[in-house]
C-alpha cells in the first residue's frame, strides 16, 4: 500500500498540514468527533471513520442516501396539515469491520502496548490511511497499515486494502495472524439473510414502513504466503472471509475488500442485487491500485476549479479545503437523491435536506462544480409532485416544497419553524436561477428549472395580499431566524419572493414551451409582475434602519446581560414564547437578504443594518458565521469578518458547537468557501454578472481561488494592494472590479489596484456582539 509511516506527524486534529487531517495518537475520549472527520462518501454512499476492527468506537455507521425509515409523529393536539409520520435515515449492514488476531489474541488498541497509531485523511487522494504499530499481551508485534475510499465516480462502492506485517522486532519469530473480514448486519434493519461465496458473500436485509430492500456484496483479494487459506462462512448476522497464515518476520499479509452496496423497493430486490453484482465485478476487475488511481484522477479535476489558495493562514487554508472536500463529497453523487444537512457523516437531523442545500451549497457548487448543483436541481424537480400535493393540502397554490425531507415528504413536525418557513420555496427558485445564469445551461431550464420557478412563484400569489395602498404583504412566516416564528412581512422572504416571481415572468418569456406546458398565461404574468413592484420591505419607523420584519425594531430587546454563557443556544433553555416576543436574531436574517439580494440595498443601508443586528445575532446556528463574514466584509470591518470566516471554517475541525459527533455542518462548511470568496473575495453573480470587490484583511498576505461561469474558468488572485484577473479556461470574461467593468480572456489578464477604504469607513467602530456571543476565532 502506497503510505510511508516516516512521513506522519505525531500531531494532534490541530495541526495545520495544507492537503491533510492529521491525528498522530488516538484519543479514545475523541472517536464519535474523529468518526465524522474521517468520514468518507460520495453522495450515494458513507462510512464513518472508525477503527478497522470496530472496537473501541464511539457512533459508527454506514449509509447509504435515501435508505431510510418512516416513524410515526405523535402531537398533543393533532390539527389538519400536521404531517404524520417522519422519514428517517437508517445505518445500513457495516461493511468496513476487519477485525485481526495475532496469536490468537485480538487487536484492541485498548489491549497490549500501541507504540504507533497514526491516521490521516489525505484530501488530494481521497483516502483515510492508518498506520499501527502494536504488541500484543503476549508479546509479538505487527504492523498495520490500511487504506480506505468511497469511489467518487463509481457509486455503491467502498474499498479497503489492509495489510499486516510481522515486524521481526519481537524476537518471537514466526506468528499466526488471522484477518477476518466481514459484513455485519444492521441493527435498524429486518430479515437478514447471508449468503457465503468464494472469498466474499452477501447480506441482504430490509426495511419495514419503507419497504426498501437493502444489499451488500463483497469480495477479496487475499496476497500473502504461499500457504495463507482463506474461508467464508455465513451466519444469523454477518458474513465473515478469514484469511490466516503464519507469518515469518518481515512477511506480509495483505486483504483488499471490495464491496458494492445498495437499496431498491422490495419489489426490486432481485435486479437490485444483479446491478451489485455488476458493480463488484467492475470494482474487482479495477483492483485497489486502479481504484485509488481514479479517486486522485477525480480530486485532481474537483481541485482544479474548487482550490482556494490562501497565503499568510496555515490554519486557514487547511480548514477551507477540509471543507470543500467534504462538500464535494456530499454532493458528488446526487442525481436523484438529496444532499442532506449534514451529508453522509452522520446521523444529524435523521438525515433530512434543509434550505441549506440552495442557499448555503449550490452557490459553491454552481462556480466549482456545477455537474453536481445540476444534480441537485433535478432531485428537487423529482419532488415536485409532491409538493403540488402539499401546496393543495395547505390551500396554496403551485408547489410548496417540505421544510425537512428525504423523499420530498414533510418531515418536520413543528409548524412555526417548519412549514410557515415558506421562504424554501423562492430559495429553491433562487438558486435553480442562479445555476443558470451561472452555466447557461438551458437544456435543463427546459428540464427541470421553469417548472421549479414557476410552480414556487405560484405559491406567493396566494400566500401574499395587497392593502388599500396597492403594497404586497406577506403574513404569518417565519424567516431564516426561527427566534422570530409566525411574523408579517419579513423583508428576506420578501426580498425573495419579489426575486421569485419576476424570474418566472424571465423565463417564461424564454422558454415559452415551458410555460404553455405549465399553463402559463398573460394574466398570471401580469399579476407576477404586479405584485413583484408592490413587494413591501418594512423599515424601523424612528431610524429608517431596514427591519427583519414589520414591528421587529420596537419589541422589546432580549436580556443578553443576565443570560449565562451556559444557556446558549436559547431554544434549549427558554421557551420559544420567550424568544418570539423579544429582538434576538438567532442566525443571519435580513442579513442573508443584502447578500443574496444586494440590489436591494444601498450599501449605507447595508452597513447600517448590519451594525443594527450585529448586536442582536447570538447565531445559535452554525449557518450564521459565513453570512456574517460575507456582510462584514462588504461594508469594510475586514477584522470581525476574518473572525466569522475562521468560526464557519473551522466549526467541525474544532467542534465549535459541540455537535460534530452527529455529523458534520455542511452548509457551514460550504459557508467557508462563501466567506472567502464572496467575503474576502468580494463575488457576487446576481443577474449573471460576475463582479468582485476585493480587499484582504490585515495579517492575510494573499487569496486566490477559481471560478466557473458560461464556459470559462476565471482565476483571481488578490494580494493587499492588487487583484490579478486571468482566464485559465474557455472564452473571455466581462466582469467587474470595485465597480469598473473590463473583460479579462486568456491572452490579455488584468490586474487592478484595489482602492482604499474610505477614512470614514477606516474609523468607524466595529459593531460589537451579544455578552459572550462574539466570533469563535481559534486563539
């Protein structure tokens, strides 16, 4: 296996390395932290990162995305709408156990003596290794080195190559070593049935209220002396491929495990364990080297567009691209499944796919792989049936998508902050608009991106009113910050509905097949564009300040000074009757809303609300942060918005929230490459144009990052004084810097001076936060 152990550093998760996670010891009190770290997917399939053997561990599990289950929601009070049950995801048969015994003892690293136990999570190859250097009570010592990946291009497999070596350090000479390795059946699943082949076997088992059959197929390539014997045996629960030989010193034990796992409705059972068994020919045919090879063939293509390089921030730069993996590994695979809150890293909100995904992710799917914000927009196009029905159901008109789901069912249980948050549906439109303006792509506008628009921007012409005056209102919903639940006109829902319905006015004049096929008529449009004028944005009535929602400004202020640090995040310690009645924003609200619809604000505006709800923000949610940044960024406090960047990028890395075990925050990670791009970076693409106002913080000596649009691919690269602007891929580039237009192509790059900030601007205080809710800057 291709690892060099000299090469580890005996580190700590904390040190900085610019392609690599590195943990030089193993901390037991860490494993459920580690495991989601370590994780590794490829949107279709997760395991967690535990150790080879199984024992010790914290939470581990495998999965597979759209496995799930269905339980029941009980209420106090039923009322009409409340959906009924809840989908959840399930831990599929673990498929990564290889347990060994040497001299008929079993490896425990809590056993014996560990004088060695390194594992690192290589973020160019793809890779978790782990090298381990371990005596047993008895006395004889072996090395363990092992190797695992999720094919990103091949979905449904999973991969280990691990290999024992008899280090010759014990003076015991020859040793008997057995490795077995198994499929384990899972406990939140039903009827398991095993099957043992040659060298490998298949477990299948099933789901009761969902009805989906669940398989898994292995196989192994067993190298080792000449007299190594390999067996497979079945039982009640697993499937176990034994590999033993006595091992002299020096000689080496290798067994590499391929396995194809996958669901299928019941009724499909049979051509769902054909397809495996097709896909476990493939991946044993390629052998690991191959596998390996194509996993760095792909993450050398991902980096090419997604890498942002940052000079002067060791910490910084390995943060961002920790989180860009992950990203790409959630969303790699996703056709036609979701890609949910916390990827396949963990069991974080059952597995569900929030808003996050559109207004978090996509933005950075759309600029370094759109392939995969494409995949995306057609999983949300295949739940657009059921969210007709659901719109029907609550008495709306067009779709209105579910708040948290798997299938594209409701699954949320709480009304105020589930389906009142009807701002989903003009983020979903949002963000299939932006895709487009970014790729050009009309193939799928007539596919899947019309229907979406125009089905949501539906929704607002019954959801909204108009007053005497001819304003447009929209009562009763519940914005980004779920502190302040069931309010009248929150300017971001607004702000996006306006977006909403004039997009669907655009494209129906673009696409007129579409809209004929939709039923689209002149009226309708003219009602969009109506309304869309009418949209009213509240405003505080004293200081002109724009307000999250009309009378937000005059309620009374939530008391940050006798609220302990301890009883943070709120919701966990006070009623949300509490918190609904007071001014305290739990994550970026209006704020969001001068991000995604800048034109809306000047930026004196822009920086007086953010200095307004600066000090109301106590971001009891990790997607929060990168907004922060993004904001604080464009109206010139560059130090806290260096602050938020580091909170959004380091929030699983440090466990900035305590909630890494469940799974990792990859809205938050996305948020990362949004802070430094959008924030420091200065990007914005509304209405397809791209234009950058960069400026660095003070201490960052340099930013570069790529991004994709129409064709091309545009590198910036910003220092303190200058931005560099060149065009690595594709036809030239119209753009802006600081407000200048110019046009960049490959021949001719541009670089720009980056003007100063205003002295006003230099002077002015920087907004504080909430007592003890300030940026979580690693110190």
């Amino acid at each position: 296996m291709p690892h060099d152990p000299s090469s580890d550093a005996t580190s700590d998760l904390a040190e900085p390395h610019a392609w690599a996670v590195r943990e030089g010891s193993l901390d037991l009190s860490r494993l459920e932290q580690a495991e989601s770290l370590f994780a590794l997917s490829n949107g279709r399939t997760g395991v967690r990162g535990c150790l080879d053997e199984g024992v010790p561990a914290g939470a581990p599990g495998s999965y597979l995305s759209g496995a799930y289950e269905i339980w029941p929601l009980s209420y106090p009070e039923y009322s009409y709408g409340y959906p009924k049950v809840q989908e959840r995801l399930v831990e599929v048969p673990d498929a990564t156990r290889i347990e060994l015994f040497v001299a008929g003892e079993r490896f425990d690293v809590r056993t014996g003596e560990l004088t060695d136990h390194q594992r690192v999570l290589d973020l160019r190859s793809g890779t978790l290794q782990r090298h381990v250097r371990w005596t047993s009570p008895a006395g004889h010592s072996v090395v363990v080195d092992s190797e695992r990946l999720v094919p990103l291009d091949r979905p449904g497999l999973f991969a280990v190559d691990y290999t024992v070596r008899n280090d010759g350090s014990d003076d015991k000479g020859a040793v008997d070593v057995e490795v077995r390795s198994a499929l384990v059946a899972s406990e939140q699943l039903h009827e398991t049935r095993t099957t043992a082949r040659h060298r490998g076997g298949v477990l299948r088992q099933r789901t009761d209220g969902s009805a989906l059959a669940v398989s898994v197929h292995a196989a192994h390539d067993v190298v080792g002396p000449a007299e190594t014997e390999v067996r497979t045996s079945a039982s009640a629960d697993r499937v176990v491929t034994t590999s033993s030989v006595r091992l002299g010193p020096g000689d080496v034990l290798r067994v590499t495990k391929v396995v194809a796992l996958g669901w299928a409705p019941q009724v499909e059972r049979d051509d769902l364990d054909g397809a495996l068994d097709g896909l476990l020919t493939d991946g044993v045919r390629e052998g690991w080297d191959r596998l390996r090879e194509q996993q760095r063939a792909v993450l050398d293509e991902f980096w090419t567009h997604a890498d942002v390089h940052v000079d002067g921030d060791e910490d910084l730069q390995q943060a961002v691209r920790f989180a860009l993996f992950h990203v790409f590994q959630a969303a790699a695979q996703g056709t036609d499944r979701g890609i949910p809150a916390k990827g396949l890293t963990g069991t974080g909100y059952d597995g569900h796919t929030f808003w996050d995904t559109e207004v978090f992710v996509m933005p950075m799917l759309n600029h370094v792989w759109p392939e995969a914000a494409a995949d995306a927009l057609r999983w949300r196009h295949r739940m657009l049936p059921a969210a007709r029905d659901r719109a029907r159901e609550l008495g709306l008109a067009g779709a209105t998508f579910p708040w948290r789901t798997i299938t594209g069912r409701e699954s949320s249980g709480y009304w105020p902050a589930g389906t009142a948050a009807v701002h989903l549906n003009a983020d979903i439109a949002d963000a299939a608009v932006r895709y487009l303006q970014c790729t050009g792509d009309d193939d799928l506008a007539r596919e899947a991106i019309v229907d979406l628009v125009v089905e949501t921007a539906r929704s607002w012409v019954v959801l909204g009113r108009e007053d005497s005056q001819g304003r447009f209102h929209v009562d009763g919903v519940t914005g980004p910050d779920e502190y302040s639940a069931l309010v009248d006109d929150n300017a971001y829902t607004n702000l996006m509905a306006q977006a909403n319905l004039r997009a669907a006015i655009d494209l129906a004049g673009r696409f007129p097949e579409q809209a004929q096929a939709l039923g689209v008529t002149d009226d309708e449009l003219a009602d969009f564009a109506r309304l869309a004028d009418a949209v009213h944005v509240p405003r505080d009535p004293e200081t002109g300040v724009h307000a999250q929602d009309e009378g937000s400004t005059q309620r009374k202020t939530w008391d940050f000074e006798g609220t302990a640090d301890d009883q943070y995040p709120l919701a966990d310690h006070f009623p949300y009757f509490s918190l609904y009645r007071r001014q305290v924003v739990k994550q970026a609200d209006l704020v969001l809303a001068m991000y995604l619809r800048p034109e809306a604000f000047t930026l004196e505006e822009k920086r007086n609300a953010f200095e307004y709800y600066e000090p109301l923000t106590v971001r009891d949610s990790s997607l929060s942060a990168a907004v922060q940044a993004v904001l604080a960024a464009e109206v010139g406090h560059l130090s806290l918005a260096a602050d938020y960047a580091h909170e959004a990028a380091f929030v699983d890395l440090h466990d900035l929230r305590g909630k890494t075990a469940d799974g990792l925050h990859i809205a938050s990670l996305a948020g990362a490459w949004l802070a430094l791009v959008a924030g420091y970076g200065g990007m914005r693409d509304a209405d397809g144009q791209l234009c950058f106002t960069p400026r660095l913080p003070e201490g960052l000596r340099g930013l570069r990052f790529r991004t994709r649009h129409r064709g091309s691919c545009l590198e910036v690269s910003v220092t303190q004084d200058e931005a560099h602007y060149a065009v690595v891929e594709g036809g030239p580039v119209q753009t802006h810097h600081h407000g200048q237009e110019f046009t960049v192509d490959r021949d001719n790059p541009v670089v720009l001076a980056i003007p100063p900030l205003e002295e006003e601007t230099r002077n002015r205080p920087q907004p504080e936060q909430p007592r003890g809710r300030g940026p979580r800057r690693r110190e």
